[in-house]
C-alpha cells in the first residue's frame, strides 16, 4: 500500500509540474505553480523560508520522499528504471554497492562553492529540477505545441476559436544540446543502474540523504521473520541493502518502498526509530567498513557537510497570443539580432547580476513567455539564462507572465502597473540603417508604437519646411520594451534598437 501512495502521489507531481513547461496560456501555473516553488535548489536561491523548512522537516521525519514523489527527475529515472526492468529476464536485477562518498561529497561542495562564488553555469548543470525543465522545454515542448496547432487547425474548419495556433521554433541549439546530453546520461543510468545518479551526482540527494541519516520513521529489518532471500537488496534501484548484514544506507535510500512490497515474509518494516534505543547494526550505514580509519572519514564527511550547510545558509538569509505586425503585405527579410554590449534582462530581474546570481536556467520563463522574445543565453558566464531579444515580438506591457513563473526568485513578481514604469533597457537610434535616411521616405512605426511615448520625430533638416523626420529617444520615458526594435521596417537589422540597463530603475 505504500508504495502505491508513492507512486500515484509521484506520478501527480510528475504529469503537474511536466505541464508547467508546456502551458504556453499562463492559466495553468496559477494552480499548480507553487510545485515549481517546493523545488529544493529554487527555493533555497529564493530564500523560500516556508518551503526550505518544509522540504528539510519533510526529509527529517519521512526520510527522502522529495526525491522519489516531489522531484521530477527523480521519477524520471523510476519510470526509465522501471520500463528497463520489464525486459525479459531483467527482475531482481540490482545488487548491494558500497557508497561513492567522496564523489558524492565533491559534487557537493563544488555545488555550493559554485552557488557562493555565482558560477551559475555549474548550478544550473547539477541541479536536478532544472536539468528536467530543459528535457521537458527541448523535447516536449514542441510536440506539446504542434498537437495544440493540429486542434486549432481543426476548430477553425468548423468555426471554433478553442484553441489557436502558435509558434514552433527552436530557442537555442546550446540548450538543446545540454538537454540531449543530459537526458542520455541520465536514461543511460537510470536503464542500466537505478538511482545511480541520485546517489552518486545529484547534490540535493547527497544534502537529503545527509538528513534522512537520521530521519524519524525509517526502514528497519526484522531479524526474526528475515529468511535470506535477497530480494529486497535485488529490486533496491538505490543499491542500498545489504542483505547479508541485514543493513541499509539511509543516505542513499529514496523510501521507494519497492523492498516492503517485494519482501514476502514482511522482514522489512517502514517504521518510527526507538528514542534512546541502542544502536544496532540496521542502523549502521556500512558495517563492512568499521575501523578506525573509516570512522573518522565518516566524521569528517559529516563535519564537512554540515560546514557546507552553514555557509549556504548563512549566504542565502545575510497571455495572449502574440500579433505579428510586418507594416506591409510583401514577404519581408527575417531580423537579425543586433550586437548588444549589454544583455536585457525580464522586468522584474533587477539586474543581470542578480539574474545570473538566482537563475538556474530551468527554461520555465522562456517557455511561458507568450510573446517570443525570452532566449536561452549562449554566453559562458549566463549559459541558458534567459535573455530578451525583439526579433520575433516585444515585451508587451500587460504581460507579466515570466515574473510569475519564475520559482527561484531570479524575476520577482510584479504586476502591470509595476512594469510600465520599469525601464529594462533603453533605445537606440542607428541613422545608417532607417529607411528615412536608407530610402528618403518617412517612416513614423516607432514613435507611433512606442507605449509611453518615448520617441518623438523632430526635422532630420532643420529650417526646411517639407523636411523629413527622423526619431529621438527621451531617456526618462523608455523602458526598453522593444516595440520600436520589433516593429522597425528596416532589414535586416533594426534602424533602432535595445540596449540593456545593468540596474534597472522606474521612470
């Protein structure tokens, strides 16, 4: 019965937070987003107190159900485990394994070192929640929306407005390439070995199970009824039984429960410790290493960890359809994106320090953002963060939708009366390029888009009474929403553009 509650409350948060990365409405995540939110390594770049709590107290007294029920890279490798384990001649295939430690330890301090020192590149690339996001963005995502354009196309034939029909394109070749990566060495373990990666990689596993070490209800053997068997340690997919000496790592265990319901004679029991009790060898993580020297390795990984714990806590606390308007009804020249010196970051970030500091580039904004214009950076120092850029829309001011997404604190919530006053960038006119200079026609597409009246057309010749107009920009007013960049005719490159702002500030 355990292991069914597992599963099904497992397969809940798999299929709810899997739609997080597909809904492209927005309408979703105002249900189900706060799963995105009890993500470990998100809520603890978002000082999310009530969640850290939870997820810590969760641990301590259940052991590591977050990575077998909440954690949906932890119930990716199950299934793929378990489609493996259905081959012929593939049952009871796992077998006892000693604990990697220092890998295991190494990974986590490299993670956090990483996270203290802002090398957001390795942060993103160990954590777990967010190596799923780009799965789910890179490869379900777009079938998701190539089955929704299939029913809009559908609903039109019979006048149903339904659904409608939206852009298929790929957002970046890097973060596809990091996501095909990651998904084969991950399915490849998974297939092969279980839960090798959370025990061996995932640094959220190594943090957890350092608690569930001393979690309150735990699997323990019952010696009396033990017959021997093995099976429990062959379908442990954490590799964690020992079944010889009747002992079980509780750092590596994910309290999966598979050895409860394969254990035929109710040997193995999921129970609360005995307060004061003493300690026996079930509670002993590896009685084949028991002298002196493995103890005080023992010690001093715990030592290290803890120390680990306490510098990053003390760091951590001290949608509507995009329009597409062309100005004309020839097929015109695609966009290209334009040399920035500055990056522009979502309303809402603050700045691109704190954007690459809180970011762990889980592609959760950039999928929903309906307007087209969030893009995984392919700089080293950002690599997968979101960027904005205005080649296939603009930052429309009554959206706010990736700042309510966001689960890691990287872009804070805002609402749309906060955003029209915060300037993300500012634009810039490039005389070469306007086709009043380029064509010596008049052009007006910027300011007569521009929402807070930022641009205004002044005489290119001044004293010359049919003389043409050219832009300029009113540096109080811009916000640096795009409107001008994306809707400028000239190609391939705009005749005005968006610098970043390093801080933003309201107008």
């Amino acid at each position: 019965m355990l292991r069914k509650i597992r599963i099904i409350t497992a397969g809940i948060f798999f299929f709810l937070t899997t739609l997080l990365f597909l809904d492209f409405t927005g309408s979703f995540h105002l249900w189900f987003g706060w799963m995105a939110k009890v993500q470990l390594v998100p809520a603890i770049l978002a000082v999310n107190v009530v969640a850290i709590i939870f997820l810590l107290l969760l641990t301590f007294i259940f052991g590591r159900l977050y990575c077998s029920v909440i954690c949906p890279l932890g119930v990716f490798q199950d299934g793929i485990s378990n489609v493996s384990g259905r081959r012929k001649g593939k049952k009871n295939r796992f077998r006892y394994s000693s604990p990697k430690s220092y890998l295991r330890y190494g990974v986590l301090a490299l993670f956090v070192v990483s996270m203290l020192a802002g090398i957001s590149v390795v942060v993103s690339a160990l954590d777990p929640y967010a190596s799923y996001g780009r799965m789910a963005s890179g490869f379900l995502t777009p079938l998701y929306r190539w089955g929704n354009n299939l029913l809009a196309l559908v609903a039109e034939r019979i006048d149903s407005y339904a659904f409608y029909s939206v852009d298929v394109w790929m957002k970046s070749w890097i973060v596809f390439g990091v996501a095909v990566a990651s998904l084969g060495i991950i399915a490849i373990l998974a297939w092969r070995h279980g839960r090798t990666y959370c025990n061996t990689i995932c640094p959220v596993g190594t943090l957890l199970g350092f608690i569930s070490r001393f979690s309150i209800f735990k699997l323990h053997f019952e010696l009396e009824k033990c017959n021997g068997c093995g099976l429990c340690a062959r379908n442990c997919k954490s590799s964690c039984i020992d079944a010889k000496t009747k002992n079980i790592d509780y750092s590596r265990c994910v309290t999966c429960f598979n050895c409860v319901e394969k254990c035929k004679s109710g040997a193995i029991v999921y129970t609360s410790r005995k307060w004061g009790a003493s300690k026996t060898p079930v509670d002993t993580v590896d009685v084949h290493h028991t002298s002196n020297t493995e103890n005080d390795k023992d010690g001093m990984s715990r030592r290290s960890v803890l120390s680990l714990l306490g510098l990053l806590a003390f760091t951590n606390i001290v949608k509507s359809q995009q329009i597409k308007v062309d100005g004309g009804l020839a097929t015109i020249e695609d966009k290209k994106i334009p040399d920035r010196k500055t990056p522009i970051v979502p309303p809402g970030a603050l700045s691109a320090q704190n954007m690459k500091q809180h970011c762990t580039a889980c592609q959760l904004c950039i999928s929903g953002c309906p307007n087209g214009v969030l893009r995984p950076s392919s700089k080293l120092v950002t690599l997968m963060q979101p960027e904005m850029s205005y080649e296939r829309g603009y930052c429309r001011p009554e959206c706010v939708e990736c700042s309510q997404v966001c689960p890691a604190g990287a872009i804070k919530p805002i609402d749309i009366a906060e955003k029209s006053a915060i300037s993300i960038g500012l634009a810039v006119w490039i005389k070469d390029n306007c086709v009043v200079n380029t064509d010596e026609v008049q052009c007006n597409s910027c300011e007569y888009h521009c929402p807070t009246g930022a641009i205004t057309l002044v005489d290119r010749d001044p004293g010359y009474s049919d003389s043409l107009k050219i832009p300029t920009v009113d540096k109080e007013l811009c916000i640096g929403c795009g409107a001008c960049e994306n809707l400028c005719p000239a190609r391939p490159f705009s005749a005005i553009y968006v610098e970043g702002n390093v801080r933003h500030h309201s107008i």
